[in-house]
C-alpha cells in the first residue's frame, strides 16, 4: 500500500477529531451517519455452468435458460472496437466492494486466460511475456484494503441476517474487477475493500466514502464504480446523513473523477433493514443510493437479445423468453431495473431538458414523503443486467471457506468455475470502462459526465449514440409496489439508453463544457 495514501486518509480520520495510530484501529474510530442501513451488492442472479479450463459452450447456457456473453461479444454488441481509447491506457479504474475475495488475483488470471485479455501485474497465475512489472506504463491490478481485510474463512448466510455474506459479495468482486477490464484491458483496476457490509454502530457507508475520498483527492483514480445500495427510505437520518457521505463526490467532481454506481435490482421495491430478519418494503415506489445523487451517473438495466456467438445481430430464437417475446427488439428493459425518483434531492439542472415530447419524466412517487415533487430521475443510462443474458465469470468458491460439515452450509455460491451473472452491477463497471476509454480520446479526464450526457441526448446523434429500449416496466409483481414503464427517451427504467460506443464517445467528449 502507498503510505502517502494511507497518511491521508488518516489525516482525513484526524480532521474529523479521531486518534487513529493504524488502519486497522481506525475502523472502530469512525463517525457514523446511518445508524439502520444494510448495504447491498447489486448482483442479483447467476448460474453455475461448471468448472474447466475453458468457458461453456453457448449450448450449455442454452440449457439452462441463458445466453452467456463473453467479452468479444460484448464489445461487438456495444460497438466498441480494440483500440477504442488505446484500451484505456495509464487510467485508473477503482470498484468497491465489501470484504473483497482471497482469489480475485488468481481468479483475473483465468478469466484473462480465457478470453486471450491483456494480463495486469498483480494478478496471480499465467504471465503475459510482454509484461514487465518493474515499467510505470504496465496496466496494474492492486487491491486497497484502507481499513483491514476480511477473515478468509466467511461466516455462513443463515447466522442473522445473511447481510454479511461473504459468497455474495466475492460474486460481485469477480463480476467488477474482471468485466471492468474486459472493457478497458490497459487501464489499471484497482479493487478498493472495506470490512462490513452494513452499519453497525460505526461501519458501511461511511467507510466506502472515506476509501473513495481517500483516493481522490490523492489522485490515485480516474473512474469509480459503485456495484452496492441501500433504498433511500432505510437512512434514519435522511438527506443529513446523505449530505455527509456525498461529500466524497463533490471531491471528485472537483478533482475531474466520474462516479457510476448500479440503479439497483428490485425495480421499485426496495427493502427496509429493520426488522433485521424479515425486513418489509418501503412502502413506496423507492431507488437506491448512491445511484439516486445527482453526483453519480447511475445505471439501469437491459436484456441483450442480440447473438451472444458474435454480438452482432438481433437473436429473437435463443432463450431467454423475454428475448423471444420481443421479437425483433435489441435490448428490452431488464424487469428488476431500479428506478424512480428520489425522496431527498430535486430534479437537478441536468435533467430540465425531460420534457413530455422526449421522455416520460413524472418527478413524484404515490405515497412518498415530501417534498415529492420534481425530484431527481434515476437512472441516467443503461447496459445489459439480466444473467438470462448475462456474461461469464470466473470465480473460486471452496466449501472449506464456508461453516464447516457437509456440502456449503447455506451458502450460494459454493462451487469453483464458470458462471453466467446478472444485475445492475455488470453495468456500472462497464461503464467505467467506457468512460476510461473517453478519458483517453479526450486527452483529459471527462470528471462529472451528467451534463453532458443529457446535452448528447438532446443532440441531434442521441438516437445513434445510444439504443433507446422501449418494452418493459419494472413493477415488482410479487409485491404492491407500482412501478415505471420503458419509453420513448428517458425513462425511469432504463434512462436515456444504452450506449454505442464508438458513436457515443466522440460526441460525448465534444458535449462537456467547462464548469460541468
């Protein structure tokens, strides 16, 4: 670890009144600002495919209901050519994760092997021969533990609330760190961890603020991605306790870094923490933070029913059945998209330009609390989320990192291999890699992108810069929650749409503006 970045990160401790003489010691030192919210990974389906040397064939997905993209495909289908941005190039991409993965090194290492990707320094297992890890210009891969990292053996899912569940998580560490590369294969990744996934007098939220500011404003990362969320309604305190982690995103909009973060797996039916074991809904239609801050570019979610081979062309044949159902239809909305509008920040500026003519923008949700009224939209874009048409991931789960007996105690996933994976959190580091790839076209970093996001989609290019879905709504049938429905221009599914890439960047780096 860089000790410069650990002196200012406790110097960040001490400036709030905390003696912290260790990493280790300041995490019981932390101030708290949510006392009762659970932060959760947005990866929210996957299937097992097995475990061998190379991934499954697209009839072993088949099989089970899915298609499976690797990441050719998943370039092809997004149009986003090698050599995009010079892969990303001496950008810094950070995704952030609870608890990390003891096999993430390893883990990368197959996935690159696989897929014939650009190995990083730092991963373990089969080298590059080009790579020289003592050259500066070397794509790296570093893990950032600020404040310790979790015991390697993980307590079972059942023991409380199941919040802590480490299997989850190392789901969703494999998911960024591999697929945020696959994007931008030179830009350095970095895995940024902190030790508890919810607030328990002193952790959560706060720690993943302080890691990320902590970066930022040493100049460590140029793109930041965000796969986790907890409902607005569960912030005891509400917008007070917001306006204190947001902070570390007025940082970064100071310091040129773009924030992304996942709009969230539950449609409009996000749950509350309490009571801890059979927790209830917000009862309203409700979106996640910190993809609701104005701060954050927040991603919503699609089905890819394109060839999953190739990338290259509609399939309406091939499961899944939504895919089947909209025939025709490159990216209907993903069912489980988070997205709404916010009960705590209004409409911002960025989003003035939803009018009835182009989007079907409402700014209020029945039964919300105040003030409810011209409130910030979520979310601003979309990518493909659904595991029915997920993408491949590696991952090492060994039954002896579980409680001990028989089989995996409870814990799902509990098996080493190949799985396909969905959610919203496929989105936001893809995303980042995109935005790493504009940062290098630009010749400068991008930093807050919303603005400009929302001028390219006014723009007289909006329908060939972005794929614009139109089928679905992510009403939660299970449940009494109403929900939002996919329309012409932005909506409150899937935003103002997926991107192409090739298209979207140019015009994407020539709509920021100075002041943004």
């Amino acid at each position: 670890m860089d000790p410069g970045f650990v002196r200012v990160f406790l110097r960040r401790l001490a400036a709030g009144g905390i003696s912290a003489i260790a990493i280790g010691s300041a995490v019981s030192s932390m101030p708290t600002v949510a006392s009762s919210v659970a932060i959760h990974p947005l990866v929210s389906d996957w299937a097992y495919l097995g475990n061998s040397g190379t991934p499954p064939s697209q009839a072993a997905c088949n099989a089970v209901g899915r298609r499976c993209f690797n990441p050719t495909s998943i370039r092809n289908a997004y149009d986003i050519p090698a050599g995009l941005g010079n892969g990303g190039a001496g950008k810094t991409i950070a995704v952030v994760d609870s608890f990390g993965s003891t096999t993430i090194r390893q883990d990368l290492a197959v996935f690159n092997t696989a897929f014939g990707l650009p190995h990083l320094c730092g991963e373990t297992g089969p080298s590059d021969p080009s790579a020289n890890c003592s050259l500066s210009t070397q794509p790296r891969f570093d893990i950032i533990q600020v404040q310790g990292g979790p015991t390697p053996a993980p307590p079972p899912p059942n023991n409380g609330t199941g919040l802590e569940n480490h299997n989850l998580w190392n789901v969703e560490v494999s998911l960024d760190v591999e697929w945020a590369h696959a994007i931008a294969p030179k830009a350095n990744i970095m895995l940024v961890t902190t030790p508890t996934a919810e607030v328990l007098g002193v952790q959560g939220f706060q720690q993943m603020m302080n890691a990320e500011d902590a970066l930022i404003t040493t100049h460590r990362v140029d793109v930041i991605s965000q796969s986790f969320g907890a409902g607005e309604g569960t912030f005891n305190n509400g917008l007070a306790a917001l306006k204190q982690l947001r902070q570390t995103f007025a940082d970064a909009r100071a310091n040129g870094v773009t924030v992304l973060a996942s709009s969230g797996d539950f449609g409009t039916a996000n749950p509350m923490k309490v009571p801890v074991k059979n927790p209830g809904l917000i009862p309203y239609p409700s979106v996640a933070w910190p993809a609701s801050d104005p701060l954050v570019t927040s991603v919503g979610g699609t089905y890819l029913c394109r060839d999953a081979e190739t990338g290259l062309v509609v399939d309406s044949v091939s499961p899944p059945g939504q895919c089947q159902a909209h025939v025709g239809d490159r990216e209907p909305a993903w069912i489980p998209s988070g997205g709404g509008y916010s009960i705590y920040f209004s409409r911002p500026a960025f989003q003035n330009v939803l009018t009835p003519a182009n989007s079907s923008y409402v700014g209020s949700s029945p039964g919300a609390p105040g003030p409810n009224n011209n409130m910030r939209g979520v979310p601003d874009v979309a990518y493909n989320a659904s595991s029915r048409t997920g993408v491949l991931v590696y991952l090492t789960e060994s039954t002896s990192n579980n409680q001990a007996g028989t089989g995996c105690g409870g814990a799902d996933p509990c098996s080493t291999g190949w799985y396909v994976v969905g959610g919203t959190s496929a989105g936001s580091p893809q995303w980042a890699g995109l935005v790493a790839l504009a940062d290098v076209q630009a010749g400068h970093n991008l930093g807050y992108i919303n603005p400009a996001l929302y001028r390219v989609f006014t723009g007289p290019n909006y329908h060939k810069d972005f794929y614009d879905p139109t089928a679905n709504c992510n009403t939660q049938v299970l449940t009494p929650i109403p929900g939002w429905c996919a329309s012409p221009g932005w909506d409150a599914v899937t935003g103002i749409g997926t991107p192409d890439a090739a298209k979207l960047l140019p015009d994407l780096i020539a709509a920021v503006q100075p002041g943004d």
